[in-house]
C-alpha cells in the first residue's frame, strides 16, 4: 500500500514548467471526485488531486473508466 511519501511531489509544479525530469507516471493521491451531471449518458468525475505539495482540481477521466471510479478500484 503506498503511502503520502510516495507520492511525485512537485509534479503539478514541474509539470506546468514543462520540465524535461517531469515523470510520464506519477503518483498522485485523489482528494475529491464527483461526478459530472452536463451529460448523464457520459459517465465523467471530476478530480482534485495532489502532488503532496500541490494539488489541481480541474481534472477529468475518459469515460471507459467510469466504472473502475464508481466501484472505487482506480488503481487496478
């Protein structure tokens, strides 16, 4: 099981600068997500995540995953 010290800290930041050391496979921990209701039929979340640092909230995930997120087994 991982933990808060496994988490990529500084990625959003790293991220946003475009640096070249930025990891392609971050890990990230979910702070909140909800679901999207413009479309019923798309199943779409929102995300707030965080870096350990930093966290953004203005994330989304492609709708072939919406039953991993419902059933919470986001990291299967």
């Amino acid at each position: 099981m991982l933990t808060v010290n496994d988490l990529t800290n500084d990625f959003f930041k790293r991220f946003l600068a475009n640096d070249d050391n930025c990891p392609e496979k971050p890990i990230l921990q979910i702070l909140d997500a909800r679901p999207i209701k413009n479309n019923p039929a798309d199943k779409r979340h929102r995300f707030r995540l965080s870096d350990g640092v930093f966290s953004y909230s203005t994330c989304t995930n492609q709708s072939q995953i919406a039953g991993r997120v419902e059933a919470d087994k986001l990291s299967e």
